[in-house]
C-alpha cells in the first residue's frame, strides 16, 4: 500500500503565506472602489456633498492602492526568503484512501 505524506513545517509556513497573499489581495483589491469595501461606501454618501464620485474615488486611490500593492509584494517575497520554506505540491489522490474511503492529500515533491 502507498504511503501519504503529510505537509510538514515549510508546507505550513507555505500555506500560512499563501493565505496572507490572500487576505492582502482582497483588501488591497478592495480599496480602489467605492463598493469595495464598507468604508469606502460611506465616503462616497458622506462626500457627496463635497463632490465625491466613484470616479473621483478612482482617481483618488489608485496612488494609496498601488503603493500598498507594493509594500505587500515587498513584504511577502521577504517573508518566504527568510522563511527558508520550500514549496512542495499536494495533490488530491482518489488511489490514497483511509480505512473509512475518505480521500487524504497525498504528496508529491
């Protein structure tokens, strides 16, 4: 029978990026619109009065946007480079099955 390997320390220091990367993509992605995100809605309805359209938002947090964009890849290429973790890739296996028949990720180098 195959053995499965499960995902040791670097496979979760792998994964703990990955989820980082996440996270910061949706927020960053996030802040260039005015529905993006909840607070960049109640700047829209509060600054229309002073003249605020989703366009002029637009305009207003793409410098914001892209620097964060920046400061976020600068971050994370940092994070893996000291993280000295190695990537590896998990497959699903349907052939590397429990006593139950549940399906476990089996692992490729």
């Amino acid at each position: 029978s195959k053995a499965t390997h499960f995902p040791g320390k670097d496979t979760q220091k792998i994964e703990i990026l990955a989820l980082i990367s996440l996270a910061s993509a949706a927020n960053i992605g996030s802040a260039l619109t005015t529905i993006g995100n909840p607070q960049n809605s109640l700047v829209q309805e509060f600054g229309k009065e002073s003249g605020v359209t989703a366009g002029s938002f637009f305009v207003m947090s793409i410098l914001p946007t892209f620097l964060a964009l920046g400061v976020t890849i600068v971050y994370l290429v940092l994070l893996l480079k000291w993280s000295k973790a190695k990537p590896s890739t998990y497959i699903p296996s349907a052939a590397v099955k429990d006593n139950n028949e549940n399906p476990k990720m089996s692992h490729v180098d």
